[in-house]
C-alpha cells in the first residue's frame, strides 16, 4: 500500500497546481538489517538479519550489537556501511537504507578491529 501526499504550488503563470509528493519516509517503518563479519578475529553470528524501526538512531544499532556480540564498554568495535565507511550515531536508519539499502535490506558490515580506513 503506497501513500501519497500532496502539497500546493504555482507555476509561472500564477495558477496553482498540486504537487504529488513519493511514500512518506521510511522512518515509521522497519528495516531490515544483515549484519556481516568482517576480520578472522570477528565473531560470527548465528542469525545475522534483524529489524529496527527506521526511526532509530546508528547508535541503537551499535549497542544492539555490543550487546548480542557479548563486547565490554573497552571493546572495540567497528560497523561499516558499503564497505567504507562508518556511519555517524545520530544518522537515521532509514536514511542510511534509503542511500545505501540494496534489494529489501541494509547490510552492514562488523568487526572488532580495524577492517577499512
């Protein structure tokens, strides 16, 4: 079920006209993750694909990790997007799925050192 919403403008010509917008963000809805290792030292989990609210900040993602990988506060950790980078913890998941989000998920890529500079 797609949603559409509609806002107003004018043209050129002073007559208005209605503007259809695309779905609303994804932020209310859920996406699905993939959480790959990366590194010989890495842990490897059993079940790798999850869902979190869109919503969501990076940082929820990181300590659902932390907290599923069993890591200390000391511990390292590092969670790539597309190989290269390391998204912010106030980034948006839905954001990062609507940039980076591939088929029907996002997948990320961890490791408990240093994978990619």
């Amino acid at each position: 079920m797609e949603h559409q919403s509609a806002s107003e403008g004018e043209d050129s010509q002073g007559s208005r006209q209605q503007v259809v917008l695309g779905p609303p963000p994804l932020a209310e809805e859920k996406v699905k993750i993939q959480l790959v290792p990366v590194g010989g030292l890495t842990p490897i989990m059993k079940k790798n694909k999850f869902r979190i609210a869109g919503r969501q900040k990076f940082s929820a993602v990181t300590q659902f990790l932390r907290q599923l990988l069993q890591l200390k506060d000391h511990d390292s950790l590092f969670i790539y997007c597309q190989s290269a980078f390391c998204p912010g913890p106030d980034q948006q998941v839905a954001e990062l799925f609507q940039c980076f989000g591939r088929s029907d998920e996002l997948q990320l890529y961890y490791s408990i050192q240093e994978a990619w500079g």
